[in-house]
C-alpha cells in the first residue's frame, strides 16, 4: 500500500454554513473518517486554521496570506493508503465537502529510501 495525502478545498472551509449545518457536516466527516479506520487505511489529517502566511522568492519574503478566493483555500489535509492513484481518488469521492462545492487533490506521497 502507498501513502496518498488529500487536500481538501472550499467547502465547509468556506465559511457560508450556519451552526446546525457545520454541526451536521463535521458529523459526517467524521463517519467518513471511521470508515477508512476501520479498514486500517487511516494515517493522519487536520483541519487547517484560515489565516496563514507566504514565504516566496529567494529573499524568503515573508506576507500575509493565503490570497486564494475562499473556495480555493486548503481547509486541511488527510492521508490515506490505497494501492493507486485511481484506488485513492475513488476513495475521495466519499468526502463530504464535494456537496458543498468543495474539492479533493489526491496526490501520492513520495518516500526517500533512507528518510
């Protein structure tokens, strides 16, 4: 089995849900998450705070950010293991942010020999 990080954009991340319905949508992320537990294929993830900042360029300016429009920011990550790529992407379309317009990056983690 390999490592695959999914990277979770807008969505609940987004900010436009009342109480009842953050309420109701952490719920089910967290019924999504049980299921990968439980087959053992669970490793880590996070949800991220909003405010951030950039280190860019070779003079490492540092800025407040990030810049992107509310639907594109990174609202957390999670990783997972699965047998491939399309094995991993299937397994995000289970996430529970895809009814609210969010998206899901699915992306395997290289491993060094040696690290």
């Amino acid at each position: 089995m390999k490592d695959f990080m999914f990277i979770f954009r807008g969505g609940s991340s987004a900010g436009n849900l009342s109480p009842e319905e953050m309420q109701g949508n952490m719920q089910q992320w967290f019924a999504w998450i049980e299921q990968f537990r439980s087959k053992n294929i669970y490793v880590g993830g996070e949800p991220l705070y909003p405010p951030g900042k950039m280190v860019s360029g070779s003079k490492a300016v540092v800025t407040d950010g990030p810049f992107a429009e509310s639907k594109e920011l990174v609202g957390g990550y999670m990783i997972i293991q699965a047998d491939s790529l399309e094995a991993a992407a299937e397994l995000a379309k289970g996430c529970p942010d895809l009814s609210l317009n969010g998206s899901v990056e699915v992306r395997e983690v290289m491993k060094f020999d040696g690290m």
